[in-house]
C-alpha cells in the first residue's frame, strides 16, 4: 500500500509537534502538577495527604455513597435503556413514533447536565406542579432518592444508544430459528436476544457506572449535606474550605475508580466477542416482536417514562414565565429579559468559548485522526492514549488539575478564554478524534493516489478529495464539541471568572439562590442555542459535501 505511511514528510512532522506539545502543556503538565500537590510534603514524596481523605469520616462516607450512588444508577439507567432500545427495535411501532422515542432520548444530551435536576425540584420538591395538582404533601426528594432518579434519567440515553446498537445489530435469523423449534417468544428472548445483548449490557452498566460516579451537577443541586459524594466534596473543599491540596487528594480518590471502570469496560469490549453475522448469503428476517402481552408491558412503561420526561421539560418551559415559582405563578416575560440583561455577559461568554473550541477542536480532531489513520507515526498508540486521558478523567479532577498548573508557575492562564477552550478541546474532542479516524480508514488510499497520480498535490488531494468524503464525520465530532462546549459544568466551574462566564454556572447559581424560574430561563436559551449550532453544522455539510450525504442515505 503506498499511502506515505512510512514517510514522515514535513507537514506530518510540524503536525506531530504540535500535537505533542499541546497534549504536553494541556494534558500531561496539569496531571504532574496535579499529582505533584497531592504527594509532595516538606519537599519529598508523601502519602499523607491521601491519609488525611481516608482518616475523615465524611470523606469516607462519601466515597461509599458514590459507589452506591454509581452502582444503582447503573442498574436502572440500564433497564430503562434496553426497554427503550427493545421498544425502537424489536416491537412493530410506526416509524414516526421511533424517531419520537429517540428524539426523546436525545433530550439530555443537549440540555444542562442538571436539567433533569431543577424540573424534578420543581415537580415534586417543595411546592412542586405535581405535589400541587394532586394536593400531596411535601416529599423529601432531596439526598439519594432526587440524585438517584435524576441521574437515571439523565443518563439512560447512553445506554439506550450502546444496547440499539447492539439489537440492530443482531441477526433476527437466529431468532427465528429458536422459534421455529417450538419455542415460544418469550423463549426465543431468554435463550437468544438476552445472551447475545449481554455485551452491550454489560458495557452499558460501565458506562453509566463511570458517569454517574463522576457527576457533578446533579449531586451538588440533589445530594444536599446528608449524601455527600466525591465530587462535591472536592468541590466544597476548595471553594468553601479554599483547601486546594485537600481538594486534590479528593480528586485523586476520585480518579482511581473512574480510570479502573474505563479500563474494565475498553478490556470488556476488546475480549468479549458475539458474532451474529457471519457474512453468508441468504435473506435476512424482520426483527421478531416480542409476544402480545410482553410487548403492551415493555411499550407502556416505555411512554409512561417518555410523557414523564416530556412533562418534565414542559415544566422547564413553563417555569421559565413564571414570576415566581411556587410562590407567584402569574405569566410573564422578565426571567428572559434577566437573562438578555444582566446574563446577556454569560451568554455571549458561552457562545464565543464554545465556537472557539469548535474551530480548535475540529482542525485539532482532523490533525489527529489524519495522522492514526494515514501515517505510521512513533508512539502513535501513546498519542491516542493521552488525547483520551481528559476526557477518561472525572470532569473534576481535570478541573482542578487546571487550576493547579495555572493558577501560577510558568503559564498562567486561569481567568482568560484561553484555559476554557483549551480545556474542552483537550478534554471533549476524543469523539471527534475517533469518528475522523475511523471515517478516514473505510477510505481506499487509492482515491487519494489517483489524485496524486494525476498531478494534484498532497494539499489540493486533501481538500478536493479526502476531506470531503470525512464531511459528515468531522461535522458529528463537531457538533458534539460545540455541544458539551455549551452544557460543560464538572471542569470549568473551576475555571470560570468575572472576565469570563459560563450559562452553566449561571444556571448553578440560580438554582443555589433558589431562582428556580430564572434557571429555567437560562435553560431554554442554553438548549435554543444548542438546537440552533447543530442545524447549522448539519446544513455546512449539506452545502459542501452533498454527495456524500445522498450516498449514505442510499448505503
């Protein structure tokens, strides 16, 4: 194959060194440091500031709670999920209501990560919609139960999109031949579908596992001072304790289980093997439905839960035109005309970080996935690891991480637009990265040879050729850039300032102060906002590279 794989020209070298030292300055240097704060004493190495995190009882008890938390998160977040993905895959629904169930789903993604949150406080915390019209008295939603339910339904979306994916995938065939053996459905679902969806389960229980354990915003709206998680602690340790060693060694904590459940679930995917398609000819049947009974069960507790979360933005919605919630119901517009004054700053702070970090993170994903896929560079294994590692590591941990390195030493960045893109290009560009990559290996390097045969160069090649056919990969890790760029919370609380703020920790602090109509507000600019990108994104890659949108929708 003559691709150039074993010729590392001039561009490719200006690429790897520049590649290198940004994952050097903005990932490995702040991880050091990191480090350095929590094991340096008295200018040796010590443990005692770990020690310090396991003598505090509070501290223990917050570790224990994250587990809990994390693990039962997990076990709903996952059942709800593959009800979700069973309903979208294998019950005979009409294809306007799947593209409902997943519009749904998709919900979360493009929302503040304590939306889920402040619709459930407004529901059923004091003086709550539901609470009101069913004149029950007040619940105690706040600790575990709130937490729990919030992060469930935040989260369930992913594994909703890992067990689809999984149940797409399987070969109906197969249930159709424990069927045709006498088996009744609800067999051919045990001994067949179950089994063959176990990897995507047990890879969907990680997932959620590592997500909820490193969540930030829910618990510190949700958790309250009776179920501390890690988290917050570290959180509350250096803002209100301005503790910033005790607060790293919490993070330190933190990031050990975090990396061991990313660690187990990349080994999960790379042994576990369920081969349903084996390539051989022969017609493929229609998804077997599940039995009558079990299929009006599945679908009902699928819409209760969809009406439930739609019931729970439309109270977003409404909220935010209410004068006061809970107290004043009476419509009226000054919760958006507080947000386009006094947060308009915010807003503008937002967009402008987010787009920045877009641009950056697109040519940096290009960049990167260009050099895994194309060219055999030296440590190219350790230069996908470490573009990986902010965004394996707890939002938190790299938060503070950020604010050790920079905070003073050679580099002194904290309170500037620059460590707020270059924190969410470095940590949430690993997507774009790997869609590229992979985008960029189902290309033949024939096409581009032929370019190059033909008198083209390298350059013209990559821009006539190339980067059009990875169009609509790059757009995807571009708008899930812009996205998280938007809604981010875990990381860049740490970092915000009065020259620089952020939606998300506007939303924080309404809610803080109990201005939950406010927060509202913010909320809905925020998801119009994410709304608004993503149709443009889409609309680029409609107008410059058309073909290969048409050919993927005939594939």
């Amino acid at each position: 194959m003559r691709d150039g794989r074993a010729r590392l020209d001039p561009l490719t070298l200006a690429l790897l060194f520049v590649l290198w030292a940004g994952l050097s300055v903005f990932v490995l240097y702040p991880l050091a440091r990191l480090l350095a704060v929590v094991f340096a004493a008295d200018g040796g190495v010590s443990i005692e500031n770990l020690a310090k995190v396991f003598r505090n009882t509070y501290t223990r008890k917050a570790l224990v709670n994250s587990l809990v938390l994390a693990a039962a998160v997990a076990v709903s977040g996952t059942f709800w999920g593959y009800l979700f993905a069973y309903s979208a895959t294998r019950i005979p629904l009409p294809r306007a209501f799947r593209l409902f169930l997943r519009g749904v789903v998709i919900l979360p993604f493009v929302s503040p990560p304590f939306t889920s949150s402040i619709a459930l406080t407004l529901a059923l915390g004091p003086g709550g919609m539901l609470l009101r019209l069913f004149h029950v008295p007040d619940l105690n939603l706040y600790g575990f139960p709130g937490t729990w339910i919030a992060e469930t339904l935040t989260y369930f979306p992913i594994a909703f999109l890992a067990l689809s994916a999984i149940l797409e995938a399987m070969d109906p065939n197969l249930e159709e031949a424990a069927a045709s053996l006498g088996g009744s459905r609800w067999r051919a679902f045990r001994t067949v579908t179950l089994p063959l969806s176990v990897p995507g389960i047990a890879s969907s229980f990680l997932l959620l596992f590592g997500a909820s354990l490193t969540d930030f915003a829910t618990p510190l709206v949700m958790a309250g001072h009776a179920f501390p998680v890690l988290t917050t602690q570290a959180y509350l340790q250096i803002t209100g304790m301005y503790d910033l060693r005790g607060g790293a060694a919490i993070s330190f904590v933190l990031l050990l289980p975090a990396l061991a459940v990313y660690l187990l679930q990349q080994a999960w995917v790379e042994r576990r093997s369920h081969v349903t398609r084996t390539g051989r000819g022969g017609p493929r049947s229609a998804p077997r439905g599940a039995g009558r009974l079990a299929g009006i069960l599945v679908l009902s507790a699928v819409s209760a839960m969809t009406l439930f979360i739609l019931f729970l933005y439309s109270i977003i919605f409404l909220g935010s035109f209410v004068k006061v919630w809970g107290v004043d119901h009476s419509l009226t517009l000054k919760n958006y005309a507080y947000v386009f004054t006094v947060g308009l700053k915010a807003v503008r702070d937002t967009v402008l970080v987010a787009l920045a970090a877009t641009v950056f993170g697109t040519v940096v994903a290009v960049a990167t996935g260009f050099l895994s896929a194309r060219r055999e560079v030296p440590f190219r294994r350790t230069l996908g690891f470490i573009s990986l590692l902010n965004y394996i590591l707890p939002g938190t941990v790299v938060g503070i991480a950020y604010v050790v390195a920079f905070n003073s030493g050679p580099l002194v960045l904290t309170g500037t637009m620059t460590i707020l893109v270059a924190l969410c290009v470095f940590r949430y560009d690993a997507v774009g990265i790997r869609s590229t990559a992979a985008s960029l290996r189902q290309i033949d390097p024939s096409l581009e040879e032929a370019s190059l045969s033909l008198g083209a160069s390298r350059k013209r090649t990559f821009f006539r050729i190339t980067l059009p056919l990875v169009a609509p990969a790059v757009a995807g890790g571009a708008r899930y850039l812009f996205v998280v760029s938007m809604t981010a919370i875990s990381a860049t609380v740490f970092l915000v300032s009065v020259r620089w703020s952020l939606l998300t920790v506007r939303i924080l602090e309404c809610v803080t102060e109990l201005l939950f109509a406010e927060a509202a507000a913010f909320s809905v600019v925020l998801v119009l906002i994410v709304f608004a990108a993503s149709g443009v994104i889409l609309l680029l890659v409609r107008l410059f590279a058309p073909h290969v949108l048409s050919d993927a929708r005939r594939s």
